[in-house]
C-alpha cells in the first residue's frame, strides 16, 4: 500500500547498521498472532509504522504505547486493529504517509525524503539503545 510500507523499509536497513544481540527486528506487518507469538509483555517494543497525525509528509511522531493505548483515536491505525491494543511497553515511531494506495514502492515525496526519515530513526534507536541496553 506504498507508504503504508515506510515501517518495512526503515527497520530492513536498520537491522543492517544496529547490530546489538539485545535487540531484535520483526516485520510483522498486520499479522497480529504472529507478532503476540514472538513478543513477550516484558519485551520493551520500538514499533516504527506509517501514522497518520495531519503532519506533512515524511514528518515523524514519537508517542508512548500506553499513550496511545489511553486514546480514544485510532486514526493512527491504518489497519483498524493493531496488536498494540495488548498493552506493550514502548513507543511509536511514526512516518506520516503522502500516499496510501496500490503499490509496492514508496512515494515520490517519501522517496525523496527517505534519509533524512531513516537518519532521524535510527538517532532514536540509537538513542534508545544507549539508555537502556
């Protein structure tokens, strides 16, 4: 669904440049059961996703899980559902999308802004790593 897909691209390269044995990286997609089955309550979750905020596109929201747990907008779910709703610890990093529609690739305005998304994630998780692992 084009930039619904951000999430996939941004964790495929992250999982090429962190290399950290306490940290693990799934692409889950929307497959809700196959995310519960691998992920513990205790694990802390660094879920990175397309968010739909109303910010321009490519612009990147940090929220807390349980804040988004706490609300009752599920905009940011594209999907309806979301597997977070099981009350994980963590955040999201979300990725404003331009385009939601038919297609493998990425749009032209994501495309084009790519690494600068994918530099300002991975200082995130980086960040995150530093403080905790």
């Amino acid at each position: 669904m084009m930039d619904d897909g951000i999430g996939i691209n941004l964790v495929e390269d992250l999982n090429k440049h962190i290399l950290n044995s306490n940290i693990g990286f799934i692409i889950g997609e929307s497959d809700f059961d196959y995310c519960n089955s691998i992920i513990s309550k205790d694990d802390y979750l660094i879920v990175i996703d397309a968010y739909l905020s109303g910010k321009n596109a490519g612009e990147i929201t940090i929220i807390s899980i349980s804040d988004l747990n706490r609300s009752s907008d599920n905009r940011y779910s594209i999907h309806g559902m979301h597997f977070l709703q099981d009350k994980f610890d963590g955040i999201l990093i979300g990725i404003e999308p331009h385009e939601i529609n038919y297609g493998l690739c990425l749009s032209s305005t994501l495309q084009n802004c790519y690494r600068g998304i994918y530099t300002s994630v991975y200082e995130q998780v980086k960040l995150f790593v530093e403080k905790n692992l």
